[in-house]
C-alpha cells in the first residue's frame, strides 16, 4: 500500500504495522540463520538444531501469510509487476514514496528469502535424513550421486541466500536513508512513521 499526494500539506503519524508474532520470527529468524551459517563444519548438533528452528518457523510464517494480521498476509504484499516498475524507477529518481507494509522491491526480496530458506532447511533436512538417518526424511534412500547433488544443491542454496542477505541488508540500509525512516526500529517496536495528507 502507498501513500501518496501532490503538494498538499503533510504530516507525520504513527502507524503499528508489524506484529508482535511477525518481529519475533523475523528476528529469531535472522538468530538461527546466523547460528546455522556459523556452526557449519564447526558444530553438527548446533547446526542441525538451528536448521531445525528454521523449518520451524518457515512453517510458522507459510500458516501466519494467510490467516495472519493484515500486513503479514503474502495476498497483501504480493507484487504485481507493474508496481514494482513503478518503484524501480521512483528508487532511480531517488523518490521511493511512502509505502505501509513492505515496498513492491521488498517484498519480491521476501518472497526470494523465504524461498530459498526452504530449500537450504529441505536439503539439510535430506542430508540428515541420507547421512545419518535421522529427521523428517530419516527413511529416505538415495544412491552416492544423488547425496552428492543434494549437498550441493544445498551449499548452492546457502551461497545464494547470503547474497540475497547481503543484498536485503543493503535495501533497507537504502530505503531508510531514502525515506527518512528507521526499518529496523520499526521491525523492532512494530511501528512506521508515515505521512499522511492534511486536508
């Protein structure tokens, strides 16, 4: 949702957007990723238990995007390509506008993240499975060639997840200083500053 005038008057107001469930996933979220990509090849247990709190809370968000509060909702901030045109090209006249819940940009990069956080937790999730016969998949069987693409495909998986983190990092660094607005501390309290036309 964006909010948008001419040369009205404008005025800042105070907006609680994200919820108390949705914060807590993304940080806890951002916690056990960072516990999974540090353990790996240091600590199995810790590896696999963090891998483990991701799957879990993916399953959380899939059921919280379509019975959740209105800003949580994946029909609520599921771009159309036409607004995300539109939002290139005002983040290219350095304009990007007022927007509620996440930008059309944004949400794209949401859509990608939890993506390919649910292959990298499905491979590991087969790897222990294959390696170790343990987990959802500890009766799965599969010869050496398939376990040998399935651990690459999740350290491919991994690669291209600390890109699109990278890249995330960056987009909000980006559209707070575009924006006038502080991101994290409105994922962190739930609420967004907007501005809203006087009449």
């Amino acid at each position: 949702m964006q909010i948008t005038g001419g040369n009205d008057e404008r005025r800042d107001r105070s907006l609680e957007v994200w919820d108390l469930s949705l914060r807590l996933f993304h940080w806890l979220l951002a916690s056990a990723f960072f516990v999974a990509w540090w353990s790996e090849g240091r600590d199995l247990r810790l590896h696999m238990i963090a891998g483990s709190i991701i799957a879990g809370l993916l399953l959380y968000r899939f059921i919280w995007g379509f019975c959740g509060d209105r800003y949580a909702r994946f029909s609520v901030f599921r771009p159309s390509r036409a607004s995300v045109v539109r939002h290139l090209r005002s983040l290219l006249r350095l304009q990007p506008g007022d927007h509620v819940g996440h930008t059309p940009v944004g949400s794209l990069m949401i859509f990608a993240l939890l993506g390919c956080l649910l292959l990298v937790a499905l491979t590991g999730m087969a790897l222990s499975g294959l390696q170790m016969g343990t987990g959802l998949f500890a009766a799965l069987n599969a010869d050496f060639a398939t376990e040998l693409l399935i651990q690459d495909l999740h350290r491919w998986c991994l690669n291209l997840l600390l890109m699109l983190v990278g890249i995330h990092l960056a987009g909000v660094a980006a559209e707070s200083l575009l924006q006038r607005r502080n991101l994290v501390a409105a994922m962190i309290t739930g609420k967004k500053t907007i501005k809203e036309v006087k009449r």
